[in-house]
C-alpha cells in the first residue's frame, strides 16, 4: 500500500478565505463573523492515505450500494440512499468509521463553492416529519437563531468553517440527494464511471458535486 499525505493546496486555503471574506450578504448581515477555520491538524492512517488537513471538513459521497454487514455505519453517517451525501467533521472517530465505509463512498475536502451549491440547490431540513428546502430565512432563524445562525449564508459559513455550532447546523440539514442520469454508464461493481474511483479523492470530490449536483 502506498501511504500519502493529502491536504489542501495553499492556493485552494486562499481561494476559499477569499470567497469567504467576500461572500455576498443576500437577506442578513454576517459582517464581522467569518474567520477562517484553523484548527489542530487531525491525522489517521489507513488503506492507501494518510490524511493530515488544515480543514476539518469532509464530504461523503455514497456512490455504491453496500454490504449488509457495513449498513449500520453508513446508516450513522445518515448515508441511507445511494447518491446521497453529507458533511462530517474529520476527528479520529469520524475517520474510524469512515475506514468501514470507504469501499462504498467517495470522501474528500469540499471547497467553498461546493459547500455553497450545495445547500443553496439541495438543502433541505425536516420540519414534523416532512422534508422542506431550505428558501426561507425565517426557518433557519426559528431553528438555529439561539446559535447565531439566521440566514443561508450564515448556515453555509457555520458548515465551511466548522464553527462552535457545527453540530447543530448539520444535523438541521437532511443529507442532500444527488442528481444521477438515469442511463448513465457504470461499470461491473455499478459504480458511474465518469465518477472515478472510490475511496478518498481529495479535491477532486468538487468535481463529482459539479457531475451530481
């Protein structure tokens, strides 16, 4: 096996401070609020990569069906339909069990830009039982005001950044369900193949949200 360390460009890390200082307002002001995240680094070894990243924030993508003995997991990571996806922030027992669930998922650290398109085209939240998309401010400020968190924009920083109230903002988002063409091209074990291999891809899972999202 060959070991590597993969982490974020230094251009990538200025390209999204930048998009981040500089994110439009829309319908709240957040002035004063963005800091780009820096915390500890965070490393765990296991099959082909050693992961080491300034960030703490991934995205799973569940892009092959999966063993019944590893549902269980992928059933903690909320990944319960195939082409669906979450955030999850990297600490040594999200990385554990994301070990379980490589063989079935595609992970990697999502830009900006992702984490953006993503909640602004497919978040969506469960209000008494019922999914509802994420268009009106109003019901983010009803659910995570207490936390600071009153707009979309707010609700993408807290994510990208992986702020104090991470927790609380993700779980308020439902995974989000990714857009597959119905005769797209798979190979033997069913996996797209314009989508490329499975396990971590690094950067290169913003090219897979541009491909589903």
């Amino acid at each position: 096996l060959v070991s590597a360390t993969v982490e974020p460009s230094d251009k990538q890390n200025k390209t999204n401070r930048d998009l981040l200082q500089n994110r439009p307002l829309r319908s709240c002001m957040t002035h004063g609020r963005v800091e780009d995240p820096s915390p500890d680094s965070t490393e765990v070894s296991f099959h082909t990569a050693s992961v080491s990243s300034s960030s703490h924030l991934l995205l799973l993508l569940r892009i092959k069906g999966v063993s019944p003995k590893v549902r269980h997991v992928i059933q903690m990571f909320r990944l319960r339909k195939l082409f669906s996806g979450v955030f999850i922030k990297i600490n040594k027992s999200s990385l554990a069990m994301l070990k379980v669930v490589e063989p079935y998922v595609a992970w990697g650290f999502p830009n900006l830009k992702s984490v953006r398109e993503l909640i602004l085209k497919r978040g969506q939240t469960k209000i008494k039982k019922r999914r509802v998309a994420l268009t009106d401010n109003n019901l983010i400020e009803q659910h995570l005001g207490e936390h600071g968190i009153i707009c979309l924009e707010d609700l993408i920083h807290e994510v990208y950044s992986v702020g104090k109230n991470f927790r609380k903002a993700n779980n308020f988002l439902r995974p989000f369900s990714l857009s597959v063409a119905r005769h797209a091209a798979r190979d033997k074990g069913g996996v797209m193949k314009d989508l490329g291999a499975i396990g971590f891809r690094g950067a290169e899972v913003n090219k897979i949200v541009r491909q589903l999202n």
